[in-house]
C-alpha cells in the first residue's frame, strides 16, 4: 500500500461499525480527503482524540481502494480545545468548518488556499484577535471568492460600472447599479457596503471601527449570499449568535 504524509484540519467525522471512524479532512495538498480512522471509539485508542473536528494535524495515510486509511497522526494545534469556552467563537468555527466542507470542490483536488485560509482563520478565531462574528465573515467571503464566486461590494456586478452603489442581489454577484438593479434586490446601509469590502479584502482596522447594525447586517447579506452558492443552506450558522 501506497503512503503519504500531509497536513490536515480535521471538518467531521462520521461511525463507521463498531470501532471506527470515518473522518473528513482539508488536507495541504490533496484537497478533501475522507480516511478511516480504525479503532479511534476504543478507550485504548491512540489517536483517537486527534482525530476530532477542529484539530490541526500532521498525518500519514495508507491509500486505500475506496477509503484512504489513517495511520499516523500527530498534533499540530487543537482549536477545539482553545475555543471550548467561548460558545460565540466554537459556533462561529463550526460554520467555518461545514461551509469549507461545502466549498472545496471534489475529493482529491488540491485546495492549498482553502486550506490555508482555514488554518488561518482558525488560528485568529482562537487567539481572539478579531470578533468571532467578523473573522467568521471574512472567511465565508474570501473562501466563497477562492471557490470561483468573488462578490462585488464597489463596482456595479453587472456592468462594473464604478460604485458605491446602492442595491445588494447575491445571484447577481453583489452590488448592483441603478441601471442594473433587479426587483427584490437588498438597499443595506451605505457603511454595511464598505464594512463587507473590508471583509472580503481582510482591511481589519477599518472592519473593526464599524458598528454593531452594520455587523448584524453585513452577516445576514453574507449568509444570504452563502446560500445562493451552495445548494443547501449552513445549518451550523444557525446557532452563530447575531
Ligand atoms: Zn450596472
């Protein structure tokens, strides 16, 4: 059997029989992968509290002829752990989690900047260096952007023409001219505008002077806009407290 070695951030698991696991990675270099973890529900386990959502790993896999086969895992970080007492932030990292499991595409594919986005947001989201709500934000924009669906919070989606503008149509791709505005689109405040631009660009100072109605908004428009992309909803972000 064929072995290789990545990093990976542990999304979900799922039982497999009587002992084992089925867990869900973002991998450095392979993109998804869905390996077996044997025997992680034993008390005698190993590894079995390494391979629990939100844990940061380094690992070795045995390619397998449907399921790869975890055979090495070591701890690189264990987030879990870290947000474990802040409910905002553990709920904010479990949308992070489902929706990077949404948005990397087919299993195998190299995905190295969801990847990295992940990590990266993992990481800030459990040293709290920016509200829970905000890094929660960013990250949905940028890894909907690196998925292939960038929104427009300036120029006009549809003409590009430049902006501000006024209208917000996420099957349209974002802001929308006066010209090209369609029925049903969303009129947000002229700072929740300027707030998700600085979301999606990762401007921390500038999102971290806005206010709490320009926050709350912003995340309804994100969420909305998340929706239109993925086919079903998140039903993590749910529980995120707005
Ligand atoms: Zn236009």
């Amino acid at each position: 059997m064929a072995l290789y070695r990545d990093e990976a951030v542990v999304l979900r698991t799922q039982k497999l029989g009587e002992a084992d696991r089925i867990v869900t990675l973002l991998t450095r270099h392979h993109g998804r992968v869905r390996a077996v973890a044997k025997g992680v529900r034993r008390t005698s386990s190993r590894f079995g509290s390494r391979v629990e959502p939100f844990m940061h790993v380094d690992l070795q896999l045995a390619e397998g002829r449907t399921l790869d086969v975890i055979t090495q895992v070591e701890t690189l970080d264990a987030y879990a752990g870290r947000l474990g007492n802040d409910y905002g932030a553990y709920t904010c990292g479990t949308s992070m989690l489902e929706s990077a499991d949404r948005l990397v595409g087919e299993d195998g594919h190299p995905a190295a900047q969801q990847y990295l986005l992940l990590v990266g947001a993992l990481r800030a989201l459990a040293d709290r260096r920016h509200p829970s709500g905000l890094i929660l934000d960013s990250f949905l924009l940028r890894s909907l952007a690196i998925a292939g669906y960038a929104p427009s919070f300036d120029a006009c989606a549809r003409c590009g023409v430049a902006g501000p503008h006024r209208a917000f149509n996420p099957g349209a791709g974002g802001m929308l001219c006066s010209d090209c505005r369609l029925p049903g689109s969303a009129n947000p405040a002229p700072d929740t505008v300027a707030l998700l631009g600085f979301l999606l660009s990762g401007s921390w100072p500038q999102a971290e002077a806005s206010g709490d109605r320009a926050r709350r908004e912003a995340s309804g428009l994100v969420a909305a806009y998340l929706q239109w992309h993925l086919e079903r909803g998140l039903r993590s972000l749910d529980y995120v407290d707005r």
